[in-house]
C-alpha cells in the first residue's frame, strides 16, 4: 500500500523587511500587498509546522499545490525551502506552483520556484516534460502502484486576477505522459493548484479559477480512475470528475496554516492510502486542533452528487 500526504496552500510569509520595502513602493500592487497583509493574519507558523510533521510522519509521498509562499518573496523561498527539507527528511516531496508563487512577473521570469525547489521537481520521464515559464513539466515521479504527475497552472497575472491555464502545450504533454506504459499501468496522481471542477460563475472562473479546465477535462478523459489533487480555494472539498470510462476523485486540501474554527478549513493535510494493485483504498483528513499540539479528523465537504 501507499500513503500520500496531500497540503496546500502554506503562504510562507516573508520576515518584514528590505523587501517589503521595495514591493511597497511599487504602487501598482500596494492594494494587493494589503489585502494580502490582511488575509495573512490568519496564517500560523506553527499549525503549518505541525501540519508538515504530521504529514510527513504519516505517509511515504507528501505532495504540496501550491501557494507555497505569500508573494513569490526570495526569503519566503528560503524558509519555506526550508521547512519542506525538514518533511525530505522521512517522506519524498513534490511541489506544484501556485498563482502566490509567481506573484511578480519579474521574479516569474527569474524562475525562482524552479531554482528553489528542483530537488522536489525530478521527473522519472523528464522526455516528456516541456520548458515551460514555471519549469519543465509535466512531472513525473513512477512509485509503486503510483504514477504521481505535477503540473503546473501558475501564470503571472494582473492584480485582483488569481486565476490559472495549463496552455495547450502541457495538456498535449500530459496526454503524452498518459499514454506512457509506465504511467498507463499505474493509478495516476494529478497535482495542479487550480481547481479542476468549478461549478462557479463563468466570471468568477475566469478571474479566479482554472481557465481551461474543459480542455484538461478531454485530456484525461480516458482514464478509468485516479486522483486530480488540488489548492486554491482553502477548503477540503471532494468532487468528480467523470470521463467515459469512468471517473477521477477531484479532492482539495485546506490552507496547511489557516486558523479557522472550521473543520473543513482548519490547518490540515488529506491522507490517500492506494493499495499495491492501484484501487484507491480511502481518502481522509486530518486537522490542527485547537492547542496546535496535536490532529484530529478533518472534514472534507463531499460535493460529488452536486
Ligand atoms: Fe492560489
């Protein structure tokens, strides 16, 4: 059998500083750096340090998409480097970028997720993977029963607009890599920020979701099964996404440092145990309680007949 670990959405905050001096000066995204500001309050360094050891306890994959740090910052990266090098330590980690990740566009373009995170991002069939802005992906890590594919959904966006595209050229690799017999004989693992089934506004999707999560949608359509793990919306959710020959568990994992009294929204992480024969045995959660010391069972609102 196999545990996979599954956080989200950790918003490494920055220390304040030099840094936050230069991107307060950059008028343009001051309105966004204050809601951002205000929203980070919610944020604890702690339950996301219980969060990350608890998951890496648990389970011998643990997988973070995206969101990893607040404002794409050098000194978020380095932090949060280094708590994931703490998780290194007992369990293996993957990394998806999110749309936090890539917060400037000049930092995007320094690729600096890549550049901090490459030994979370070695792919077993790097062939197949495309230079793309965020690094090459897809993904692909081949393990046991598992064939665990990253992709990436970040783009630099204009303030106010957080939502994600995998672009054509991905979702041709992607077919690419599920056409391969050695992922095509493993339950496939899909991590991606963005939500891939999103039943909001067509408005709000487009400034806040996946753009082309109906072209993703063709591009698995012939699975039979598997997981589409994602972030985002800092909520656990589980939904379906159904394909003719049957259909993928879409499930979400919650911010891995919110303080929330909700139990669906509460600091966690999500535990999926896949049998060696591929079945996908049980999908649960596990959530900081409130001493912050220990974890109790989490809530995954269950959105799969809606
Ligand atoms: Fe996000």
């Amino acid at each position: 059998m196999m545990r996979i670990a599954h956080v989200s959405d950790l918003h490494v905050l920055s220390p304040a500083g030099v840094e936050w001096r230069r991107i307060l000066f950059n008028k343009r995204i001051t309105g966004h750096v204050n809601l951002v500001m205000r929203r980070s309050r919610v944020y604890r360094r702690e339950y996301l340090r219980m969060v990350l050891a608890q998951a890496a306890a648990r389970a011998d994959q643990v997988v973070v998409t995206g969101d990893i740090t607040n404002l794409s910052l050098e000194s978020e990266y380095i932090a949060a480097r280094a708590l994931l090098d703490d998780v290194a330590r007992t369990a293996e980690v993957t990394v998806v970028p999110g749309n936090h990740d890539v917060y400037l566009p000049a930092i995007f373009r320094e690729r600096d997720f890549v550049r901090h995170f490459d030994p979370f991002l070695q792919s077993d069939l790097p062939e197949l993977a495309r230079d793309l802005e965020a690094g090459r992906y897809p993904c692909v890590k081949l393990r046991g029963p598992v064939a665990l594919i990253a992709l990436t959904s970040a783009v630099p966006r204009p303030p106010f607009v957080s939502a994600g595209v995998l672009g054509r050229e991905q979702l041709a690799a992607l077919e690419a890599v599920l056409a391969h017999p050695e992922v095509a004989r493993r339950t496939p693992v899909l991590l991606i920020h963005h939500p891939p089934v999103d039943h909001r506004p067509r408005v709000v999707r487009l400034r806040d979701g996946l753009v082309d999560a109906t072209a993703f949608g063709r591009s698995v359509a012939g699975l039979a099964r598997g997981l589409v793990l994602y972030g985002h919306i800092h909520e656990r959710e589980r939904r379906v996404l159904p394909t003719p020959a049957g259909g993928l568990d879409v499930v979400s994992a919650s911010g891995g440092a919110l303080d929330d009294p909700r139990a669906s929204v509460r600091a966690g992480f999500n535990l999926y145990d896949i049998d060696d024969d591929g079945t996908i045995a049980s999908v649960q959660a596990w959530m900081v309680d409130e001493s912050g010391t220990a974890v109790t069972r989490a809530a995954i609102v269950d959105r799969r007949r809606s």
